[in-house]
C-alpha cells in the first residue's frame, strides 16, 4: 500500500512538471524564428500536410510493385469423395494404380503446396505511366507541403505582428490616460478655485471614461490575438497566460521586402511547380489509359507438392509459360478512359494557366500594397511627431488657465490616434513586407 502511495505521488508530480513545462513553452518569449520553427514542428496544418506527402510516397511503393516479380507461396488440405477432383489429387500423389475405379475412386485427402513466380514481361506501357504518375503526384504532395508551411509561416508572422500591434495601441492608450489623469487634478484644482467652469472638467471626465473603454476594447483584442497566435502554434491556450513576445527580436529588422521588387517573380511559388506536377501526371495518366489497347505478355512458373494419407502417395510437379493478352474490343471501355484522362489533362492545363495569371495579380498586389505601408508609416511618423507637440503646448496653455477643456482633448485625441494609427502602420508595412516574400515565393525570413 505504501509502495503505491509513493508510485501515486510520483505520477502526480511528473503530470505537473509537464503542465509547468507546456505552461513555459507557451509563455515564454517568443521570438519570430521560433515561432516559425514552433509552427512547422507542431501545427495540425503542417502534420496534415506531412501525412499527405507519406500518402503519396506510398502510391509510388505500390506503382513499383508490378515492375517487380510477385512470388506467392499457398498451402492447403482437403478431403473429398468427388470423382474428378479424388481422381487428380491421386494422380499428383502418383498413387494411381489399375484397381482404382475411375467412376468411384473413394475418400481421398490431399495436403497441396504451391509456390508461384509471376512476372509482367509488356504491359502495353501501363506500368511505367503509372510509376511515373505516381512519382509526379508525389513530387506534386512535396511542393503542396511547402506551399502550406509557406502559408503557415506567413500567418505566424502575421500573427505575430497583430500581437504587437495591440500592444503598441495599449501603450498609447495607457499614455493618453495618464495624461488625461494629470489633467483632470489640474482641472479639479483649477475648479475648486473658482477658476474653471463645472462643464469643463466634467468634459475631461468623459473623455477619460471613453479611453479607457477603448483601452478595454484595445486588451481584448490583444488577448483574441494571442489566442489565434497559439493556434497556429499548435498550442491550447491558457486562461491567464498572456504571451510573451521577445522584446529585442533581430528577426524583426531581419524581416525585409524583397532587395529588387521589380525583379521578383512567381517562378519560386511552390504552388505553380505543384500544378506543374500535376500536369505531368495527368499526362501520365491519359499514356496508362491509353495502353489498353496495346497487348501485354506475362512470364509465370510455379511448383507444387501434394502429400495423401489414405493412399500413402506423394508427389511433386511443376509449371512455366509464357501468356499474351491482347483485347480487341471491350465495348469502348478503353477509349471512354482515354477520353476521360484527356479532360483531366486538358483542365491541368487551363488550371495552370489561371494559376500563373493569379500568382501574377497576387505579386503585384503586394508590391503596391508594400509601397502603400512603406509611404504610409512615413506619413504616420510625422504625424506623431507633430501631434506630440501640439499636444504639449495645449497641456502648457491649459495648465495656465489659456485653454478650454474641449481643445485640450482635441489636441491628446490626435495624439493618441496617431500613436494607434502609427502602431497599425507599423505592424501593416511588416506584413506587407511578409505577403511580398510569400508572394515571390521567398522564404518570411532570410
């Protein structure tokens, strides 16, 4: 009892170390490489598309087998009084002698062995379009893979910078109410000296109210992006456990739009050589169902051993041979799956062509729209740069009773929008600059 007491004990302490150590995982500060590292090595999306890929490797496997001999080995016993079957069993044992009666051989019992080598000498072309259908469906799951960790990676990172985003606007937030704190005890000491009117302070009351509603609003939606960063993760998320980011992250400097944007192209999309793969099997395919109407010649030899008992015989006796098979009509079944394989082919093509045309328009997108958050965040700098001093000459003049409530909370308004507007055009050019690389077919980081 003693001993199971300690073995209890010791089990609940080891489940607790590996809560503390998922806790920790999930907690600690993550930087953007690790994140991507953590992604690819955890997320469902990327252990779908592994499995795919060992699908697809093993449809190769099974495409190999029938350029390969097929060796089959059998065993059986049986007993029977039928005639024709009692007559051969006896025969294969060489127990026959002349006072067997033909018509009423008796019981007779028969242990069979057979071992079998079969082995396809033409198949009309069908086995090698098939391995080489295979084998482009597979190169075909491999590029799919590398088009979902692509994906995968540039939804991280999106992630990733959704996170701090929210947090900057927090701090702006959480600037704008303290600042909005310290105004309010100027106004009230200003009110309680007759110096300031009741429906001015009572303005800044409100606006304080309002911000710190939108700091709430702000929280959230920073805790809905962590949540959705631990999704993509792989990882549940933990009531309480906010996610640390590494607050000195290379990655994020690291991070840039391609050197020449006029020269990046889709050639290094994943998805254009995934369809080009495809393309190839689908020819492949269309040569398979076309070798049905060639002939095919097959090579077999087998050896086989049959033991009775109540004859007391036994014998042994073997066969080989070659076998051609040509069919000449087989109600156009043939020339439906020609048909067939030749729309799959036709439609890789237009799929193709509509993919390159897409990849097309999705890089030029991002080009303009990395142009627009690049211009964008130098507009929001000076933006905050001027509404900072605006906003200090207002608490001046109001602090020395030259300014109304209303124009100091105009003036601390725009600086905090500036300061959200620039945190959203900050987080916008680092994903801007990440769905470029993605759309060049450049890995996130270099």
């Amino acid at each position: 009892m003693r001993s199971l007491a300690i073995l209890a004990l010791a089990l609940c302490a080891s489940l607790a170390a590996v809560g503390q150590s998922d806790a920790s995982s999930v907690t600690s500060p993550w930087t953007l490489r690790a994140a991507l590292t953590e992604a690819r090595d955890h997320s469902p999306e990327a252990a779908i598309a592994a499995a795919r890929l060992d699908r697809a490797q093993a449809m190769v496997d099974q495409s190999g087998a029938a350029s390969l001999p097929q060796v089959t080995l059998s065993a059986g016993y049986t007993q029977t009084n039928n005639p024709m079957m009692a007559f051969g069993s006896i025969l294969n044992q060489g127990a026959f002698t002349p006072a067997i009666d033909f018509n009423a051989p008796g019981q007779v019992d028969n242990l069979n062995l057979t071992g079998m080598v079969a082995y396809s000498l033409y198949s009309g072309g069908r086995t090698a379009s098939t391995q080489a259908a295979a084998r482009a469906g597979a190169t075909a799951s491999a590029h799919d893979r590398d088009a979902t960790f692509a994906r995968l990676d540039a939804a991280v990172a999106t992630a990733y910078f959704n996170i701090r985003q929210a947090r900057e606007a927090i701090a702006a937030l959480d600037a704008a109410i303290a600042t909005y704190e310290e105004s309010l005890r100027i106004a009230r000491l200003r009110f309680e000296a007759g110096e300031l009117l009741k429906s001015e302070l009572l303005n800044l009351e409100v606006r304080l109210a309002q911000t710190r509603e939108q700091h709430l609003a702000a929280r959230q939606q920073a805790t809905l992006a962590e949540r959705h960063f631990l999704y993509l993760l792989g990882h549940p998320p933990l009531a309480g456990q906010p996610v640390a980011l590494a607050t000195d992250d290379p990655a994020v400097t690291a991070l840039s739009a391609p050197a020449a944007t006029s020269t990046a192209s889709i050639e290094q999309r994943p998805e254009l050589h995934a369809l080009a793969s495809r393309r190839e099997a689908a020819a492949a395919s269309l040569d398979a169902a076309a070798s049905g109407r060639r002939p095919s010649v097959n090579a077999f030899a087998s050896y086989q051993f049959d033991k009775g008992w109540r004859l007391d015989g036994d014998g042994d006796s073997w066969m080989a041979g070659l076998q051609a098979q040509w069919s000449v009509f087989d109600g156009k079944a043939t020339t439906g799956k020609i048909r067939a394989a030749r729309a799959d082919l036709t439609e890789t093509e237009a799929a193709q062509r509509q993919l390159e045309l897409g990849l097309q328009l999705e890089l030029e997108q991002a080009r303009l729209a990395h142009r627009f958050a690049t211009e964008q965040l130098d507009v929001t700098a000076t933006l905050v740069t001027q509404a900072e001093e605006a906003a200090r000459i207002s608490r001046e003049r109001f602090e020395a009773g030259a300014l109304l409530s209303t124009e100091l909370i105009g003036a601390e308004t725009r600086l905090t929008e500036a300061r959200v507007r620039r945190a959203v055009a900050t987080a916008a050019e680092r994903i801007a600059a990440v769905q470029l690389r993605r759309a060049a077919g450049l890995p996130i980081l270099p």
